[in-house]
C-alpha cells in the first residue's frame, strides 16, 4: 500500500510541476496580483493620503489672519500641502459674487481638493456674540471626499482654537480677570491603543487574501486528475493493477496538498523577503498554513466527487474558489455583523486572514489556535463526505 | 472571385460572431460569472461601503463630557455613535466591528475643571479607515473639551469660586454662536456625497466585461488547436474575415455583458447611469478595447491553460489599477498617472461624467477618443500576430 501510495504521488507530483500552470496559477498571478493590489491600496494607510488645500482671508480681520496663519502653518505636514490666495479674491458671504468664480478656477487650475474660505465679516461675528453665527467655508471639489474631510478636519481644529481663546476672553473679562488667549495645550492626552493588534500592514494582508485564494486553485489541479484519469482511461489501469482503492485516493490526495502547501509557502517566503511582510511567530503561520491547505483540499474534493466531469468540475471549483474568497475577506474585509458576518464565518479564508491578523504583532502562536481548530472543523466536516464520495467513483 | 469573397465577409463574420456567443452560453461556468457573479458583487459592496453604513465609533464612560462629544460626534453624520462598556468596546474594536474606539475616565469633566488634562485611550481597529476616523474622534472631543477646560483656566487666573466660573463661562458659551464650517460645492449648492452602488456598479461593470471578454481568449487558442481555423483559411475565406469575425465574437461577448450589467443594476438597485446615447456609446467602445485585449492574448499564448492564467492576471490587474476596485479619487498622484495607462480608468472617468454630473457625449469625447486608439492599437497588433500565427503551417 505505501508503496503504491509512494509511486503515483511521485508520478502525480513530477507530471504537475512539469506542467507550467502550477508556476502561472499557483505562484506568479497571485504574487503580481498582490503587488499590484498593495500599490492600489496601500496608500489608504490615511498617512500617505496627498491632500492639496487652499486657504482665502477675505475678511483681513486679526481673528481671520490668526486662522489663516494656522492653515498656512499646516503646509508640509502629513501629506498636506497648502496653498495661499490673497484676500482680494475671495469670496464675498452671500456666496455669489465674482470671487466664488476665482475659488472654483483656483480648485480646477491648482488641483486643490479643497478650499477654506474666511468670509468676509466672519472676524466680526466670532467676536460680536449672538447676532449671526459666523460661518466658514469650505469649498470642495466633489470628487474628493475623502480630502476634503481631511481638510475640514483641519478647519475644525482651528476653530476650536478659536473658540476656546473666545470663550476665556468673554467670560474672562465677565469674571475681572484678563486671560492672555494663550492656547490650552494638552487639554486631552491621548493614548493610541490597537486591542487587536496592529494586524497586518495593507500589502501583507493583500497577499495573503491572494494566497488563500489562489491555494483553492492550485489544490483543485491535483483532485481533478482523479476525473480526468477516469475520462483518459489510465484509472481502469490503475484499478487492474494490485492496489487498493484507498492508496489511489492517498496519493492523489497528499500531491494536492503537498503542491498547496508549498505554493501558499512559497508565497509567504516571497512576501517576507521581497515585500517585507511580517507574518508573526512562525509556529503558528505554519499551523495556519497546514490547516488552511487541508480545508481547501476538502473543499476542491467534495466538488469533485460532486461533478460529472473533468471540465465540469474545474467549473464548479472556480466558483466555490472565487465565491468563497469573496464572502471570507479575500478582496475587501468583509462585515463581522449581520448574515454576511455568519456566511463570511464559515469560510476557510476568513479563519486563515483572521488568524494572520492576530498573529502579526503577537508574542506566541498560540493565540491562533481557536483559527485553527475552526480551520480543521471545516476541513473535517467537508473532507469525510469528500472522501466517501470520491472512492465511490473510483469504478472502471 | 474576389467579388465573390467580399460579398460573403459580412455574414461569415457575423456567423462567428454568432457562434462565439453560443459557445459562451453553452458553457455553464460562464453562466455564473456572467448573469450571477456580478449582481452578487455588486450588491455585497454596496452594503458593505453603500451611503448608509458609516463607521462606527463605540464610546465608553459617562459624565458631561464624553455625552458632549459623543453628541458633536453624532453631528457630524459621518461616524455611528455606540456607548458601551471598556470591556465590551475593547472586544469590538479587535474584531474590527466598532473602528475606534474612546475611552473616557468617568470623573472626565472634573478633571478638566481642575484644570489638569484627562487621559483618553484611544482603541484603534486594524482597518484602513481607523486613522482617518481616529481624525474625526479627536476634534469632536477637543471640542467638547472646551468649556470644562476654560473653566478650569479662568478659576486658577480669577481665584474666583469654581460654582460662579463654571455659570460665567457656561452662559458666556450659551450666548456665543458656535462657528459653523459649511461644505459647498464650488457653484455654491451644497455639496452631497454620492459614494454608493453608481460608483461601485461602474466599476464592477468594467472589470466583468473586460475579465469575461478577455476570457474568450481561450476560445480562440481552441479554434486555433482544434485546427478550426486552419480549416476556415483552406475554405474561401480571407485571414482577415477570421481575425474580424474572432474580433466580432469578444465584441458581442462584452457588450452584452455590460448591458447586462446596466439593465439589472438599474433594475436591481436603482443605479442611473445617465444619458442613454452617451452610455451605449462608451459601453460599444470599451467592449471593442476588451475584444481588442482578448484577440491579442489569444494570439500570444499557446495553450489555454496559461491563458487562463493569465487572463485573470491581465483582467484582475488592470482592473485594480484601473479605478474599479478602489475609486481613483483615493489613488496617490503617482498612482493616478499609472492607473491612466489602463482603459479601464478613462471608461470610469466618462461614467462619471455622464451619470453623476449628467454630462453629455460632447462631454466624453476626450475619453471616448482615447478608449478607440487603446482598441486600435490591441486589434492592430492582435490582427498582425493573428496573420502570422494562423497562417503558420
């Protein structure tokens, strides 16, 4: 029996790699993919986000010039770039004179997301207390909703500033005492905490989405020789000669699983070293790894012992792969709540992303292990009506 | 003869064409990528990033303070506001369920009236958007933090009695206008985000036309090994009517996938595309650049293996860089000049044009121009290597 086992594994393993597609499917269109995914979206990092802002005083007020210092004092900073107009071009506070046309050929011709414009007579109204509210405005380009919330956010600040010193003052000068507005530094001091763990850069967590989903395909190759065995007429053969069902089922079984595994390997290697991804303790990587491939291997055969033929069956298998790695997270995190959260939690590619997540950063691969174990029971629920279907059609 | 030859062109292309089409359908695989998995994609985004699902932001403590700034939060609509427990915020936030989470001492306000600085954690989910939301979490809460801290000022500066500071500053803020920041759009109206299903849907709509175009890739090289075409050459029929009739098959192929797409994510969702002349017009030509990338991967590869592997790397790939998988609006500068390489971002910019500003054809020449040199220059160089490689013994 190991014998046998031994011969068609080998037989099976050398006839695979020779075949250029384990090479193309299993290792080069997921590590391009990956590449180029990181380079689309690692730039949402929030840090690296380009925002190009500009500021209008039209006002000229001792409040609208601090306010406008504060913008200006902002350039360079964070990705955040400034740009200064001079106060004659503004806008007037109805919002319909000539100066709005200035402001939108400024936001068209500089590539500005954003614009804060001081009003004129803004100065004024901080300070007159009830009256109108005073107003600022940010004119925005309404492609760039995300800068512009950047920029708002900017304004925000500002204006608590300025707020804050109004407030002192008024109630200041109420009170008999003469507060310099010196700014209330560190009113708040924030701790950043990540409770979860920083998880996995964008780039890292892009390749192992691609990994996993890929690992489906690369498994499917090696199942698949069982239909297209039995259509080539090489199983009848195989079934002639003295070797027992369960060896066949054995052999074609480990060549998928060894070739999942060392392409998901390879790939993780190559993101170590070429793209600086840091998987965590390598113990528990390689637990996730193992059980991850073995769900797949029982996911690609029970499609197998399912479909009719071959072709049929690599069908299926490209929808069950590319569904699968949808709903479990492998393109876009997936919502944890609702019947999407339930559906994407009983995907292999949720457990496996889930489990990189909390081991990136972690001290022991230990805090993997529920991953794992979801990771077997899916394999052990798939993988026994998998095999009981498969070696009923091991028939000449 | 050769009269003859000429008068037959057009219907043996388009009995190729027709026959590529049947081919599709009659593959049952290519019925789920084509009716199912583009509905379903679409509809998952667009409940997971649609207009009514912000982030949420989980609050924990009591107390002045923190129900202020979870108010200024809630105001600012863009986040949903959830007050739990530490423990619970904390499990949230692992899970990524809550973004960022705040955690408040309970005596907060206190402390800043006593004009020391409180201690916030700031709990952070491992997703993209916790540092953009973390921006937002910080400035409702310094904002709130500003009457208690001012009062804790002016009592060390007056030596005044903390009850008589605390009603002096508290009706001193009443009575100030808070300042308002207004977002406009630079004609003046207000502005609105429209980030939903229309942004998603265009973008699915490009990359399955052109990934389920490019796929027919295969069948060409099946054509090819089956000695189909080899077969059609010896028949009265130019190697050119085989390139255009191949060429005229990933046409149809595309184009109805993107019609497709637009009737039932109209239908569907509620999707609106916009002027209907612009929009066939933009879908006819980006089809043509997908059958022109399909003829000219079918011509390079050999088998069809390779191919497909390839065709999901090329259609994938392009996609992502292309804008329809993230919106080009959050490409770095670098990244936007690459992402203008592919057709797949000119197409999406005209979609934009014409449904969410109503611009017209007029309005999309510009892309539509550069969309027709990309399908010139793939079916030229496809047609070439086609020629050799068909006419190759």
């Amino acid at each position: 029996m190991i014998a046998a086992v031994r011969t068609i594994t080998v037989k099976d393993m050398r006839q695979r790699l020779r075949d250029k597609s384990f090479f193309l499917v299993g290792i080069v269109t997921p590590f391009v993919l990956a590449i180029i995914f990181d380079l689309v979206f690692g730039g949402l990092g929030g840090d690296e986000l380009e925002v190009r802002a500009g500021v209008v005083d039209a006002d000229q007020s001792e409040i609208s010039g601090r306010l406008y210092e504060g913008v200006s004092a902002i350039d360079g900073e964070g990705g955040v770039t400034i740009v200064t107009f001079d106060g004659d071009s503004g806008t007037g506070p109805d919002g319909t004179s000539d100066g709005e046309l200035d402001v939108r050929s400024a936001i068209d011709e500089q590539g500005l997301d954003a614009v804060i414009v001081i009003p004129e007579g803004f100065g004024a109204d901080v300070t007159s207390g009830g009256g109108q509210a005073p107003r600022l405005r940010v004119v925005a380009d309404p492609d760039r909703p995300i800068q512009v919330g950047i920029v708002e956010s900017i304004a925000d600040g500002l204006v608590t500033d300025i707020e804050r010193s109004r407030l002192a003052a008024g109630a200041g000068q109420q009170l008999g005492t003469s507060t310099e507005p010196a700014l209330q530094e560190a009113d708040l001091d924030l701790h950043r905490e990540w409770p979860g763990g920083e998880g996995l850069d964008t780039g890292s967590r892009m390749l192992a989405g691609m990994v996993v989903m890929f690992v489906f395909f690369t498994v499917s190759f090696g199942v698949t020789t069982l239909l297209s065995e039995k259509e080539t007429g090489t199983m009848r053969r195989l079934l002639a000669a003295p070797i027992r069902r369960d060896a066949i089922l054995a052999a074609k079984g480990i060549v998928s699983y060894v070739l999942g595994a060392l392409a998901t390997v390879i790939l993780m290697v190559a993101g170590a070293v070429l793209m600086d991804a840091d998987w965590g303790p390598w113990l528990g990587v390689s637990a996730l790894v193992l059980a991850a491939v073995l769900t797949a291997v029982a996911l690609m055969a029970v499609v197998a012992g399912i479909a009719k033929t071959a072709e049929g069956a690599s069908g299926v298998q490209a929808i069950v792969a590319v569904g699968l790695a949808m709903l479990g997270g492998s393109w876009f995190p997936v919502a944890s709540e609702g019947i999407l959260g339930v559906l994407s939690q009983l995907t292999p590619h949720y457990w496996f992303l889930e489990g990189l997540d909390s081991l990136a950063g972690a001290d022991s691969g230990s805090v993997v292990l529920p991953h794992v174990a979801a990771l077997v029971a899916i394999a052990v629920v798939v993988g026994v009506p998998a095999t009981v279907l498969l070696r009923r059609r091991l028939t000449p | 003869m050769t009269r003859n030859g000429r008068a037959h062109v057009a219907p043996k292309v388009w009995t190729m064409a027709r026959y590529n089409l049947v081919r599709m359908f009659r593959e049952r695989i290519n019925l789920f990528f084509v009716f199912i998995f583009p509905v379903l994609i679409i509809a998952v985004l667009g409940v997971q990033f649609g207009e009514d699902n912000a982030p949420e932001v989980g609050v924990a403590g009591t107390g002045e303070f923190v129900d202020d700034a979870a108010e200024r939060l809630e105001e600012t609509g863009s986040v949903e506001v959830r007050r739990t427990g530490v423990s619970e915020l904390e499990d949230l936030v692992a899970e990524d369920t809550v973004t960022v989470g705040v955690v408040a001492p309970d005596d907060a306000s206190q402390m800043l009236r006593d004009d020391g600085g409180v201690q916030l954690r700031m709990l952070l989910s491992s997703t993209d958007e916790a540092a953009q939301i973390e921006g937002v979490v910080t400035r409702a809460f310094e904002s709130a933090a500003v009457v208690p801290s001012v009062i804790g000022q002016l009592r060390a500066a007056s030596g005044a009695e903390s009850g008589e500071v605390a009603e002096v500053v508290g009706r001193t803020a009443e009575a100030l206008p808070d300042i308002e920041i207004e977002r406009v759009l630079p004609g003046g109206e207000d502005a609105e985000q429209s980030f939903g299903f229309e942004q998603i849907a265009a973008g699915m709509l490009l990359l399955m036309t052109f990934l389920n175009t490019l796929t027919g890739a295969a069948a060409l090289i099946q054509s090819r090994t089956y000695g189909v075409s080899r077969r059609m050459l010896a028949s009265p029929t130019s190697v050119w009517t085989i390139v255009l009739g191949e060429g005229a098959g990933r046409w149809f192929v595309g184009l109805f996938q993107a019609v497709y797409i637009i009737v039932v994510s109209a239908v569907l969702f509620g999707v609106e595309w916009g002027d209907l002349v612009s929009v066939i017009v933009l879908i006819t030509v980006f089809a043509l650049v997908a059958a022109g990338a399909a003829m000219l991967v079918g011509a390079l590869m050999h088998n069809d293996e390779q191919a497909a592997g390839v065709t999901v790397m090329i259609g994938l790939g392009l996609g992502a860089l292309g804008g329809t998988m993230l919106p080009l609006e959050l490409f770095s500068s670098t990244m936007r000049a690459v992402a203008h390489a592919t057709p797949h971002s000119w197409a999406l910019e005209a979609f934009t044009e014409v449904g969410r500003r109503g611009g017209t054809i007029v309005d999309i020449l510009p892309q539509l121009g550069v969309l027709l040199a990309f399908a010139v220059v793939f079916l030229g160089l496809a047609a070439w290597r086609l020629r050799v490689t068909l006419t190759r013994a």
